[in-house]
C-alpha cells in the first residue's frame, strides 16, 4: 500500500471527522436512554463504528485517483487519464531540435510526441517542419542554428515552445551522441521554470495538460531511479515559485498515465497546496 495505514494525514483526517461525530454522538445520547442491558453493546458498536471509518479513509486514500489543488490562486488538478483526450492546451515533450522523424532511433513511435506525430497532428511531418522552422521564437531561444548531426540543426533553449492549434511543443529534453533523451536535474528544473513562463505568454486563458515531465524514456542524470512522485513534487514545486497564475476558468492539468497512478501518493501531493 502507497499510504501506510499509521499516515499521518489519514490520522489528522480521522480524528477531525471523530470529534464531530462524537459530538453529534453525545448530544443524541441526552436524548435517548440506553439501558444497563446495552450500554456494553453500544459502546463497542461506536467502537466498531470508529475502526471502520479510519479503515475506509486508509482505504480511500489508497484509491485515490483525483486530486484538486489550490495554488497561489491557480487551480491545479492531479489525475489519472489520457492526456490527448483533455479539453484546450495539451503540452507534449519534443527534444531541444524540435525532431519530428518517428523512427525509433531519433523519436520512439510509443513515446508521447511519436503518438503526437502519428495519430494526433492534422499535419503532415513536413507541414509540421514548415510551422516550426516559421514559428515566430524569441531571438534569445535560439541557441544554435547550424549544429551538425542526424535530426534537425536548430538548438533551442530548454523551455521553449511552439504551440500549434491545441498542442504545446515544448523543447524538454538534450540529446547524446545515441540520440538517447538526457537530463541533468538542472537541466529539469531549468526547463520547468522556462516552461511555465512559456506557459504563461501563450495559454491565453485555456486550462493546459501536461504530463509528469521526465516520467518516460528521458533518463535524469545521476538520478536514474527518481520516482513519478518526486518528478510530480518537483513540478508543482516549480510552478509555485514561477510567474505563472492561471485566471480562471483555466487550470492546470498534470495527467497521469493509469499504469502509473499506482505507485504515486496523491494524499502526499496534497500537502503542496501548503508550501513543501
């Protein structure tokens, strides 16, 4: 079980609904007499009563697959779903090239914007190219023009994004000489910070969906068994030290994938909404 049943936020919760139910429970007893006969009976039905109400909520916050969130104003809901099928803006990961050749070498055809590419865009991968080589970046997000090396030669820096009708193409992840997705955790939290003030400029009062970000192939250097928890701690972190507030009605949605929401304690998420 994610959340051990001596959990503290499952104990505070517990004792929070106990002190109105006991109170509820005391001021019925005034009224209704209880025989010598029952007392017995009636003090192990409450007793029965409590142990199962603080199983229920163990139980319950284990099963959690929903989290709404509030923070610094912004609504924020954790959930378990499929990012393409979110209303308004959906972000999808690219490399810092912008690559858009699925072929399992540069892009992985079951990675996020391989599954884009292929079934999601309305756009061939050429007309694709064309938008993105036209895309009106900021002078200071290009990094190199010209690099040499099998994929695109534009360099851009870690955060930048391209957004294309409902799709937010963010520049997320470096590439080694294997074309294998690499990050330092400067890198990551470089990005997130660039990213959410991308964010910020672009969203025009749409909610925006994004996935846990590094919670696929990319592999965090130095930190290679990082867990989707810590990844999903990290962002919310980092969104509540940027510049960014959604207005509403616009929010943030952080999808998690179904077979991931297992091993992600989403009552220990809660306490973001309190600082970490």
């Amino acid at each position: 079980m994610k959340v051990k049943i001596t959990d503290k936020s499952v104990r505070q919760e517990f004792l929070k609904m106990m002190s109105i139910i006991s109170a509820i429970f005391s001021i019925a007893f005034i009224f209704i007499d209880v025989s010598d006969k029952y007392k017995n009976c009636a003090g192990l039905s409450v007793v029965l009563f409590f142990a199962g109400l603080y199983f229920s909520l163990w139980w319950r916050y284990n099963n959690l697959r929903h989290l709404n969130l509030s923070i610094d104003g912004s609504k924020v809901s954790v959930m378990t779903g499929d990012l393409f099928s979110q209303p308004g803006i959906k972000a999808i990961a690219f490399n810092e090239y912008f690559d858009t050749q699925v072929d399992d070498r540069i892009i992985s055809k079951n990675s996020l914007n391989g599954i884009y590419i292929n079934e999601h865009s309305n756009l061939s991968v050429a007309e694709l190219d064309n938008i993105i080589e036209d895309y009106p970046f900021e002078d200071s997000e290009l990094i190199d023009g010209d690099v040499k090396r099998t994929g695109k030669s534009k360099k851009y820096k870690l955060g930048t994004v391209c957004l294309i009708d409902d799709y937010l193409l963010a520049a997320f992840s470096k590439f080694d000489s294997q074309n294998k997705a690499v990050l330092s955790m400067p890198e990551y939290l470089e990005f997130l910070i660039n990213f959410w003030d991308s964010v910020n400029r672009v969203y025009s009062q749409k909610s925006v969906s994004v996935p846990i970000f590094g919670s696929g192939i990319t592999r965090i250097k130095e930190h290679k068994n990082i867990s989707d928890e810590e990844l999903l701690k990290i962002m919310l972190w980092t969104f509540r030290v940027s510049e960014m507030k959604f207005k509403y009605p616009a929010k943030l949605n952080i999808v998690i994938h179904k077979d991931k929401i297992a091993s992600i304690n989403l009552l220990d998420i809660k306490a973001i909404e309190n600082g970490i």
